[in-house]
C-alpha cells in the first residue's frame, strides 16, 4: 500500500486557502485524494476556523492555529510533508499602507522561516502563491512571467521579496519551489474589507460604498476555485524553480464592477456611491498574460463571470451570521474607505 500524501497548507483558514482546502479535503483534486491535510494559520484579523467548518469533521483535516514566523513549530510540523501550499500573507493593500511592518514580518521573514524550514525537512514540493501586483501597474497588453519586478505598495514589494527569495531556494539549494501569481479573486469568506464582499455586504445593509478616485482602475477579476484549480496544477505538475500566471478572469474598471454589484442589489448610484479619497501609489491597471499555464498544465478558468458574481452575492446575502461578526470586530464598512485588495 503506498503511503498517504502529506499536505501542509498555510494561510489554510483565510480566503483562498480555505476555498483550497474544502475542495482538497472534499476529494476536487483526485491527485491528491486522500490526503492527510495540516492547515497552519495564525487566525489573524483575516483568518477564521468558520471557513473550514464545512470540512471540520474529516479526520484527514488538522488546524494548527500558529505562525509561520514559529521556527520551532515548523520544524516540528514539516518533517514528513510532500507538499506546502504557502497562502499565508497579511493580504490587504490599505493595511500595509498604514502599517508596512506587519506585512515584511509576515510575507518576507515568515516565508523565509517558512523555505528554511521545508528545506530542512526535505519537502517535496512548496508552492508560493503569490500576486500579478509585484509587477506594478501596466497600461496596455499583459505581463508574462518574465517580466521584471516593479512594484508599487509595501504589500506587493513584499510579496517580490517572498517570490524572489522562494525562487532563491530552488536555485541555491534545489527546494522544487514553483511560484503562481493570480489576479484579483472573489467568491465566498473572503473578508468584508476588499471591494466585492465590502461593497455586497453595505448594500446587503442599505448602507453606501466607497469609490476610490476616479474610478477607472482595471482589475481582471478570476473566481477563488479557478484560482485554486490553477494552484493545484502546479501544485501537482509545476517545473521546479517556475512561474506560472493564473488567469483567464473578467476585466472591469471600478465603476463598471461598480454598476454590476448595484445592479446585482437592485441599488441606484446616486444613492449609494460615495467618492473615497484615491490610495497613494494605486496602480492603473493589471493583466497577466496565462499562456504558460495552459500550454503546459492544461488549465482553463471554468466560472463565468456573471454567474459567478451573482452566486458570490447570493452566498453573503445567505451567510450573514460568517461576515456581521467581522465587519463589527475590524469596523469596516463606514468608517473605511478601501475597496480593494489593490482595486
Ligand atoms: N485575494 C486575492 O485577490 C489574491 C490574488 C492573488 C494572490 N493572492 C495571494 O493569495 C494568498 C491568500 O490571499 P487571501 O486573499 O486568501 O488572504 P487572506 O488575508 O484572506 O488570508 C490570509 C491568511 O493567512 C493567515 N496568516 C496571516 N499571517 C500569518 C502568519 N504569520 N502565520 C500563519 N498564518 C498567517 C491569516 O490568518 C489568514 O487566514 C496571499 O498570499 C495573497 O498574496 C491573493
């Protein structure tokens, strides 16, 4: 009998991560069927066991609510593990606006803690996800994977700094690291502070929502289980010391995002668009080119875009009881004007 599959997860209770690990643990990725999975998050701000209670029961599942700036409890956790799906990242690009610290402890010294320790421990296989944001912004066309590093928010410097060094490790040492950067996701638990759950959750509220400046900034918006297929593709069959752009979404400016999500909720403009003070450094516009990942690993986004937001509006409008008590314990929703993980 071959030996079951080890996964280690980071970030495992956040946004994307939980959506990686329902799935996982729910058997959507047969390679890894079976698995015994650890989840490693810290439960900040942006992280809750609430994201995994639909899979809490299975026996295959373990939360380990740490950090992975934990030299300690890495070395005790990773011995044994074939893969590391490494989400964990303080994610919100306003936060690191007002406070970069947090955002270079976390994404740069706890990946690197993180890369030493799967080092040590001989891991088979370490998947970085990370962002189109570290290229900065882009006025025509798409980035491919070659393109130079330029970005503009502490945030996206340091999730650079994480890839960079990821990259680093496969280079200098022979760690099979892969690196993935996607574009702006959306889909159920992501926290009610980036644009879509902020702006669905205040009008769910009969409140307002705050456009940033003009409101021509273009995001290219891909569903979180696209996303999460393309993670496991690489997961699965990445060449070592690779990137691979995960994309294929929708792209919309602020204002025509705007208007579907109103639309959506059956609110009008005037009443419920307030203009918000433009975020310093706010990139125009990015597009990645994902010719790479389809050509070698066969990924095709599956959600259209339309049926995918009127499903996501549909999950806050039927889940208040995840996103009420967050949006009072962070205060989002008047008080902030942040529509975006860098939308
Ligand atoms: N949200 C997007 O649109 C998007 C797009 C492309 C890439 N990404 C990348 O995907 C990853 C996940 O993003 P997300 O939107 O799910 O973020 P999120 O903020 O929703 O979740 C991050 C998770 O990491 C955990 N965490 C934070 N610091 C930790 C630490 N020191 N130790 C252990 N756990 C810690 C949090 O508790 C939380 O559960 C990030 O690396 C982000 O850069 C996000």
């Amino acid at each position: 009998m071959s030996r079951q599959l080890r996964i280690l997860v980071t970030g495992g209770a956040g946004f994307i991560g939980s959506h990686y690990v329902r799935r996982l643990v729910r058997g959507a990725y047969p390679a890894f069927a079976g698995a015994a999975v650890v989840v490693l998050d810290k439960l900040t701000y942006a992280g809750t066991e609430a994201a995994l209670e639909p899979v809490a029961g299975d026996e295959r599942l373990r939360l380990v609510i740490g950090d992975i700036c934990d030299a300690d409890l890495l070395d005790d956790l990773l011995p044994g593990t074939d893969v590391v799906v490494h989400f964990a990242a303080e994610s919100h690009v306003d936060r690191s606006i007002t406070g970069a610290a947090e955002f270079v402890r976390t994404n740069v010294e706890g990946t690197h803690t993180l890369l030493r320790a799967c080092r040590n421990a001989g891991v088979g296989r370490f998947v970085q996800v990370s962002t189109d944001e570290v290229y900065g912004s882009i006025a025509e066309g798409s980035w491919r994977e070659d393109q130079p590093l330029d970005p503009s928010s502490p945030y996206s410097a340091s999730k650079a700094s994480a890839d960079l060094l990821a990259l680093a490790y496969h280079r200098t040492y022979g760690l099979p690291v892969c690196v993935t950067r996607c574009s702006n996701n959306y889909g159920p638990y992501q926290f009610p502070e980036k644009m879509i759950p902020l702006f669905v959750t205040n009008l769910l509220d009969g409140g307002t929502v705050p456009l940033y400046g003009s409101g021509h900034n273009v995001r290219e918006w891909l569903h979180v289980d696209d996303h999460c297929r393309g993670v496991q593709l690489v997961a699965e069959a990445g060449r070592p010391g690779t990137v691979y752009h995960v994309g294929g979404g929708t792209e919309l400016t602020n204002r025509e995002l705007t208007s579907l999500l109103l639309r959506e909720l059956g609110a009008d403009w005037q009443d419920a668009v307030r203009p918000a003070p433009d975020r310093p450094g706010h990139d125009l516009r990015y597009s990645i080119d994902d010719t790479r990942i389809r050509t070698e690993l066969g990924y095709r986004p599956r959600i259209d875009f339309r049926t995918g937001l009127a499903d996501t509006v549909r999950w806050y409008a039927e889940n208040r009881s995840w996103w009420e008590p967050l949006k009072i314990r962070a205060a989002v929703g008047g008080a902030v004007t942040a529509p975006a993980r860098g939308a």
